[in-house]
C-alpha cells in the first residue's frame, strides 16, 4: 500500500481500522510526512471547511503520533490544539480529555515553551489548557531532567499573569498533588477558598487525599482516574478500550442506521447510507457526524 492509500484506508466512518493502523505503523517512516501535511491542513480548517477524510483520519492519526512520539510533530500539534474550540471538539471530542496529555509528553521535543504557551492562551479550550498541566506532570515523571523547569512553572502559577478558568485551576491543583509540592498547599486552599474551583468539580479534601498518597510509591488516584499515567505504548489498543469501538456499540449502531447482520462480523445495509453532515436519523436534531457517528 502507498501512503495515499493507507490514508484513505484509515478515513473509515465506522468502526476501528486496525489493519490500517497496524500498516501505517510499519511504514510509520513515510506516513509521518502524511501525518504532518494533515495537520497542516486542519490548522488552515474550520468546521465548514474541513474535510470529511481529514476529519475521519486525525483521531487515528493522533494516537499513533502519540505511541510513535516524533518530535516533529509536537510543534504542528500545539500550534492544532490553539485553534477554535468548537472546531477541536469536533476534531478530538473525547480524546481532548481522553489521550492529549500523553500524546503531546510523548511527541515533546524537550522544549517546554509551546505546551507552557498554551497554559498561558486565555482563548484556548480550557480542557486542552488542562491536558497540557498534565503533560508537564508527565515530563516531570519521565524526564526527570525537566523537572526542575515544571516545577518552576507550577510555583509561579498562582501569581502568573493569565487568565485561568476552573478546569484550568483543579489541573495545577492536581499537579502540586502529583508531584509531592507540599509547599504550595497554602496557595491551593486560597484558590479553594475563593472558590474558584467549584465543589461540584473537587474539593480542598480530594487535594489533600491525592498529596497524601503522593507520600507513598506509585501515582495518585486522581492522576490513575484520569489514564494520565505514562506514554501510549499501543494507539490500537488506547482506542480498543473506547466504547465506540466496541462490539456492543457497533452493534447498537448498526440497528440505528438500518444496518443487518448477514455472517459473523459483517453487517449489510437494509437503509441508504447517511451522510456525514446528514440529519442523524436517531432523531437527535444533530448532524450524524456529531452524534451517532462518534
């Protein structure tokens, strides 16, 4: 298979395309250069513009970046992820929170400045301004030699001269929490106390939990609940675990979309084919693309 085709083979509205993961890793050396011009592309994109193989590509295409970890593409990937929000929802959607921090600690060059820069955009998505605080942690962790920069970054946060949503003040947080900065407690329960983390998402006690269980070997329940926990060693098997790609699921959709089952896994079409930007025929009032094709 070229790369072109290894491309198209990837731009699937259903399902995982394992074989073509599995290819495109065993000539990740040209598909790189692929990977890297799509980028590009979305970085030019909107959501009127993009195209529909781009956008059925990239989440595949970011998780074996990730596993991969090329440096060439952590510059392209954090100049992507200060685009629109809405237009990062609609390329990522779940993977914002779900794959970003590991996808960018494993794609760093070693430079912290563009993931520090993102932190710093009060006019980037607040998750993704989350994600990156964690993939300092995760540096922190597998680049010991970096720490010190991290750690720098997380004591001047507080009086840093940016705006911070809530999700973005939670993550420094749980930061402080992972990485055992027990003398930037004070600054956390200010923050608490000011209520500029709302209960509904944590409270001063969780913080306290996960500090105290960083006085013990291992990672911290918080940063265990939210996969954060190392570099993608496996794209395809990152994105087997996902409902969408489950058996379950593909079953259930295959009944919303008119599909039957004729032999093992394969499903015939007893409906015509709905396009992406096609009402979603679940009744939704959404685009299929934005509700059951997810």
């Amino acid at each position: 298979m070229t790369p072109e085709e290894i491309f198209t083979a990837l731009a699937v509205a259903e399902g995982l395309p394992r074989d073509a993961m599995v290819v495109a890793g065993e000539r990740r050396g040209e598909m790189i250069p692929v990977f890297l011009d799509l980028i590009h592309r979305l970085r030019r994109a909107n959501p009127s513009s993009v195209a529909d193989d781009d956008l059925a590509v990239f989440l595949f295409a970011y998780f074996l970046l990730g596993e991969w970890g090329d440096p060439r593409a952590y510059r392209p990937l954090a100049a992507l992820l200060r685009h629109d929000p809405e237009f990062l929802d609609q390329l990522l959607g779940d993977a914002i929170t779900e794959g970003t921090a590991r996808v960018m600690a494993g794609v760093c060059d070693g430079d912290l400045k563009p993931i520090i820069d993102i932190i710093a955009d009060p006019d980037a998505e607040q998750f993704i301004r989350g994600q990156m605080i964690d993939t300092l942690v995760l540096i922190a962790r597998e680049r010991p030699e970096k720490a010190p920069e991290v750690v720098s970054f997380l004591e001047g946060f507080f009086a840093a001269d940016f705006g911070k949503e809530e999700i973005v003040w939670e993550s420094w947080a749980f930061a402080v929490a992972e990485l055992g900065l027990g003398h930037l407690e004070p600054q956390v329960v200010q923050v608490y106390e000011n209520e500029w983390i709302s209960s509904e998402l944590s409270e001063i006690a969780d913080f306290r939990r996960a500090l105290e269980e960083k006085a013990e070997p291992g990672t911290s329940s918080w940063f265990q609940r939210s996969r954060n926990t190392g570099p993608i060693e496996s794209a395809i098997e990152e994105l087997s675990r996902w409902h969408c790609f489950s058996d379950q699921y593909n079953r259930g959709r295959a009944r919303r979309m008119g599909l039957r089952q004729s032999n093992g896994d394969t499903f015939e079409r007893d409906a015509p084919k709905i396009g992406r930007n096609d009402p979603c025929p679940c009744g939704s009032g959404k685009k299929y693309k934005k509700c059951c094709l997810q």
